[in-house]
C-alpha cells in the first residue's frame, strides 16, 4: 500500500525566506506523486505532481519539488515566502495517477511579516 | 461558474438523521470521488466512482452510501449520523482519458462542512 507522511504539522517561516515543506512516500511501485494547497475556506488545488518524467517538477506560484528515491523524499520548496502561501499544504502519493489518493495529514504554513 | 459545486456547504443536523450531501461537475469529467478531512488526520478516500456503474469504496466506508445519479452527480448519503461523522467533506474529479497533461490531476469542490449533535 502506498503511503506519505508530512513532517510538522505546523511550519512557520519569514516572508522572504526559504520555505521547505517535508514528505517522505512508501510505495512498492514507482509512485506518483502530488502536493495540494489548501486556502482557508476553500478545497484544494494542485501545486505539482511527479510523474516520473523528471525528478525536479516545478509547480505554481513559484513552488517546486524534487523527487529522490533513494531517500524516498517529495520535499516543496519556494526561495522566498510571500504572505499569499498562507495555507494548509497536502503531499498525497497514488498508485495509478489519478486513481485512489492516498493524503498525508497536512502542513500548515503560516508565514511571520 | 465552478466547475465543481457542493450543496450544502454548511449543514447542522441531530444523530440519527439521514442526510445526503450532493456534488455536481461540469468538467465531463467520468471518475468521482468523497473525501472527509480531519484535523490532524488530512484527507480520507471515501468512495469513488470510475462511471456511472462503477462504484467502489475506499479506506473509510463504513456508515456511508453514495449515488451516482448520472456521470455529472455524485451524492453521498449518510443513514444516520452519528457525531464522529462531523468533518469537512470534499468532493473530487479526474479525467481518465490519457492524453493532455492534466489528466492526473483531481478537481475538488469547495467542501461541505457537516456537523452531527
């Protein structure tokens, strides 16, 4: 079965500063993998996926991952955080692509003026 | 218009009441899915739907029933609630033609956010 888990529940960061957001996936086969955000009140909306087509995937508002299985890791990063990516980060792995998601339990990013 | 509607999006109701929260796409979209979210907990498959006849459950079914009325509506429906069953449900969909770039991607509703007394 597959499955991801977030570490930190809550980050807190500076706006300008680097922003990393942690997930480690555990899969029998070669995952796909996606990271959602959350704004407040709202459902969820795809920063990036994983595919396997290339291992670092950039996403939007200045978001990217890199894939590296050799430490089973899908960790978000952004340079330079901006008051905007205030929210609720999900990583979330499936087996088939859009089949099945599989959640990890959320990160909320809360980001310090 | 969103392309994904949830009604309602806020609904008290008592133990043991029946209830159905409903979700319409206008994505053309042929798979569906529910999700409840949690706090702490993130978000868990419900059911999911891959056509109109074609419904299966996921990891948490246990006290749900869903409907998929046509490939555009998919409703959940809860017998009688009961107060752990209070969470914000999501309703999903995804394409599973495979040939544009977003066909991996899942499209989620605005949430309902269901609380049981």
């Amino acid at each position: 079965a597959q499955s991801v888990t977030q570490l930190g529940s809550h980050v807190s960061v500076s706006e300008g500063a680097l922003v990393l957001l942690r997930c480690n996936y555990s899969s029998s086969v070669p995952p796909y993998l996606f990271w959602y955000v959350q704004y407040p009140n709202q459902g969820l909306q795809l920063l990036l996926k994983y595919t396997s087509a290339a291992t670092l995937v950039k996403g939007i508002n200045g978001f990217e991952a890199e894939f590296k299985k050799s430490e089973t890791s899908f960790h978000l990063t952004k340079p330079s955080a901006h008051m905007s990516d205030a929210a609720e980060y999900f990583c979330a792995v499936s087996k088939f692509g859009n089949e099945k998601l599989t959640f990890g339990t959320g990160t909320r990013l809360t980001i310090i003026p | 218009d969103a392309d994904v509607t949830q009604t309602p999006r806020n609904r008290i109701t008592k133990t043991g009441k029946r209830i159905m929260l409903e979700c319409s796409q206008t994505k053309g979209h042929d798979r569906m899915y529910w999700y409840r979210q949690d706090p702490g907990l993130g978000l868990r498959l419900i059911y999911y739907s891959f056509d109109v006849k074609d419904i299966n459950k996921g990891e948490i079914s246990d006290g749900y029933s869903v409907s998929r009325q046509a490939q555009a509506k998919f409703s959940l429906s809860l017998e009688s609630a009961i107060p752990n069953q209070t969470a914000l449900y999501f309703c999903a969909t995804s394409d599973s033609t495979v040939v544009q770039d977003s066909w991996d991607e899942q499209y989620f509703g605005p949430g309902t956010r269901l609380t049981v007394t």
